[in-house]
C-alpha cells in the first residue's frame, strides 16, 4: 500500500488522529498501542494491518505532515501561478516546512526528539526514511521555486535542501529547549533570515 494510498484511508487516518491527541495527554513514552486500540475503537488486528510497532506509527504520522505541507504547497502554487506570481504565501509554507514551530497543537517536534532517542536499528532506518522524504520533498520545492524565477538557478537545491534539514531538526530540539518565548520569537526570526536568502542573489 502506498502512502497516498495510506493516508487517504479514513481508518488509517483515525489512528492518526486519535493517536496525536494520546501524544499530547500522556507523551511518547507513555503511549502505547493498547492506548491506541482502546481509544480508536479497532482491533489489534486492524492496527497492525498498518503499523508493526507505535514507533513505526510516530514515523508515518510525521510523514503525514509532510504530505500535508506537500499539498498545500501545491494548492499554493496553483494559486500563485493563476495569478501570474509566486506570492508570499508560498514562501510561508516552505518556513513552515522546513521550520515547524511548536505549539499546543503539534506533536512532530515531540515525536522527532522522542524517536532520536531511541536507540535500535529499526527506529533509525525510520529517521532515515523521514530524513530521505522531507529532503527530496525540500529540493523538489526549490527547484520549483527556481523554475518560477523566484530562487536563483546557481543554488544547488539538492545541498540547499541538506542545509536547511540541518537547521530544521536542530531547531526541532532548540525549540523543546528554549525556556523563554523571547528565544522561540528569536529563533523564529533567525530561520526566517535563512529562507530569505533563498529569494535574493
């Protein structure tokens, strides 16, 4: 089954869903798939149709937001395009992308920390998987962005990619660190400088 196939799957999404909202009542570490069984209504069986072990379901729900930002980068493209320029909308999306900032309600810089800490072969060749998607997806946009005039053509969008993943997930754990919501507004600032290079030479 394929991830669009995956994530179009009502079922597959519920698990989601639900599972997020048990994230964010007991954290990473306390969830569980019995947690998740018991809250969703479905069997075991049918949680393991999808997923072997809840670190593996963490994986995939990061990926669903990828997928997400994905799409509403190209709604923001279609969008942009109709009326002849690539606004500053579409530039908000990828900050959002490659920079998501926490809050109440989201749970990816929760499960991303939660996963580094996992010390097993199966959890890393998730991060791996997440690392090679959010990567190709990142390159991917800026070439778009350079087809449209909006990037310079002399910036390597594949080591353009590397470098703001690197931010990215440094700035994941920076922001589970910061004590101060001066350091989250700098932070925020700081990246917003490095995606505005990517618009001037």
């Amino acid at each position: 089954m394929t991830n669009s196939t995956i994530y179009n799957n009502s079922s597959f999404q519920h698990i989601l869903n639900t599972t997020e909202d048990i994230i964010l009542e007991k954290g990473c570490r306390n969830t569980t798939l019995k947690d998740i069984i018991e809250r969703t209504g479905l069997s075991k069986g049918a949680i393991y149709h999808y997923v072997e072990s809840k670190d593996e379901l963490f994986g995939l729900i990061l990926k669903s937001k990828i997928e997400e930002m994905n799409e509403a980068f190209n709604q923001s493209i279609a969008r942009s395009l109709h009326n002849e320029n690539i606004g500053e909308e579409t530039f908000e999306v990828i900050s959002q992308f490659f920079y998501s900032r926490q809050n109440s309600k989201d749970v990816g810089n929760y499960i991303f920390v939660y996963l580094l800490s996992q010390d097993n072969e199966k959890v890393r060749n998730i991060l791996k998987e997440i690392y090679k998607f959010s990567k190709e997806t990142g390159a991917k946009w800026i070439k778009r962005g350079q087809e449209n005039g909006v990037i310079p053509e002399n910036i390597d969008a594949e080591k353009m990619a590397v470098l703001l993943m690197t931010f990215s997930f440094g700035l994941r754990v920076t922001q589970i660190l910061s004590t101060t919501e001066e350091e989250k507004i700098a932070e925020n600032d700081i990246f917003k400088m490095i995606i505005s290079t990517l618009t001037h030479n």
